[in-house]
C-alpha cells in the first residue's frame, strides 16, 4: 500500500479521498474505490444502515462520515459507525443512500471520522 493516507503500520488514516467507478445493478451500486496505489471494491446496498470497512482502515469502530460526490455534482452523505469488515471490501447498506445515487452515480467519496 503506497499512499500518503497510510501510517507505520500500513492501517489507512482518516480522513482520506478516493475516486469512485461504480456501476449500477438491480440491487446494488457496485465497483471499487481508488486512491494512489491502493484499491478497494465497495457496494452500496439497499437495507438497514450499517457501514462496514476493511480491518485496514484506521478508524473501525468509530463514527464515520461518508460523503459521495455523483456525477450531477450533488452531495450525498451518510453517517454511521464503522464495523470491522473481514474482507478487503467497503460495504454500506443504506437505502436512503442508495435511492439518492441510483442515478447519478458517485465520482468521488470522502471519509472521515466524527
């Protein structure tokens, strides 16, 4: 992992930016997350709120803010606290969330605790 997001230990600090190629399915928003080197999947999920990230972000088990830019340039945020996740993968369920970018996909996403 070589990104200037990462400490010592190679865990990803918050808060940190990432560009977002996602596609949408008929029932999820699916695709990866980038930044530098490093490259995550993530899929956004309709259901009960619950944000879930990989063992390698710094901030697990902390409130988080999540802010997704979508192509029409609006911002769509979601807020929660990050679960462990034990895949390297992003994962949110969030139906609100969901409905909002259904069709206007996000191009970046921003995270950070709070």
């Amino acid at each position: 992992m070589n990104t200037k997001n990462t400490n010592a230990n190679g865990k990803i600090e918050l808060p940190v930016e990432f560009q977002v190629d996602v596609s949408l399915t008929e029932s999820n928003i699916s695709g990866k997350i980038f930044n530098g080197d490093l490259e995550i999947p993530i899929y956004i999920k309709y259901g009960d709120k619950e944000i879930l990230i990989p063992e390698e972000f710094k901030d697990v088990g902390k409130n988080v803010k999540i802010n997704f830019t979508t192509e029409n340039e609006n911002t769509v945020i979601t807020t929660g606290k990050a679960k462990s996740n034990e895949i390297q993968l992003v994962q949110i369920y969030d139906t609100e969330l969901w409905n909002k970018m259904a069709n206007d996909n996000p191009v970046t996403m921003y995270i950070e605790t709070i």
